[in-house]
C-alpha cells in the first residue's frame, strides 16, 4: 500500500502544473470579480478572441450572471480606459438585467499584464450604468477583477 501511495504521489508531481496555462472551466480561463461586495466566479463557460486589435472576452457563472469585455485597439500589454468616451465596453448581467460601461456612462480600467498569440490575462476594475430596458437599477461596482484567458 505504501509503495502505491508512493507512486501515485510521484505522478502527481511529474505532472506538474503550467503557470502560463488557464484554468477553469474546460480549461479556457478564468475570470473573478467582487461585484457590489459579492464574489464572482466564472464556473460554468469562460470565451475569448482575439482578432486583429480586438480582443473580446467572457465569463458565465451557473447562476446566470455574465460578464463580457469588447476591448478595441489592444496591440499590447497596458491599460485599456472603460466609459467617459471610450470605444472599450464591457457588460455585466443578472438574468435578463444588463448594466454597462459604454462611451456614454460608466468609469474604470482594464489592465492587461500578458498578451500573447493565445492568452491575455490582467486585472478590472468598473462601475456599469444600468442598461436601459432591461429593469436593471443602480451602478454595479465591480473590484479586485482577474482574468486569465485563451483564444
């Protein structure tokens, strides 16, 4: 028993793990956020592409919450402005409500930290405006924002 106990444990650490690689679900990436002090946890779909200079990605959570970042003109790592005139958007979803940073409202920052021809990754941070008609009310903060993706 011993013996087998060892063998298992020193597969395990041969296996390793690939910190360039993102985790999640199907292993596409990751994405969490504090959104008005609550955790969000992508743990049921997490997407991303990137064409040309846009970079586009989402997350999903099982209980229907979703964030999607449309980030236009990425040619690198940086920081990529949110709202107040900017073309970057990202959307936030409960259900069939919808809150947004758009070129007409909201504030805050994407800051990507890798980029390479298959992965981004970096931190967020917002306050989406609610979307109008979609019985969304009030500003949704979102904090302490990580995403880890591949395309």
């Amino acid at each position: 028993m011993k013996r087998l106990a060892l063998v298992a444990l020193v597969l395990v650490m041969a296996c390793g793990s690939d910190k360039d690689s993102p985790t999640g679900p199907n292993g596409s990436g990751s994405v969490t956020a504090m959104i008005d002090g609550a955790a969000f946890s992508a743990d049921l779909a997490v997407q991303a592409t990137r064409s040309g200079n846009l970079l586009s990605f989402g997350a999903v959570t099982s209980t229907s919450r979703q964030i999607n970042f449309a980030l236009p003109n990425v040619t690198g790592t940086g920081t990529v402005q949110l709202g107040g005139g900017a073309p970057a958007t990202v959307t936030y979803t409960e259900g069939t409500r919808g809150w947004v940073t758009s070129l007409v409202g909201g504030s805050g920052s994407v800051n990507i930290t890798t980029l390479t021809a298959n992965r981004a990754a970096g931190t967020f941070s917002f306050t989406a405006i609610p979307s109008a008609s979609t019985g969304a009310t009030g500003n949704k903060v979102v904090t302490n924002g990580t995403f880890d993706v591949k395309f």
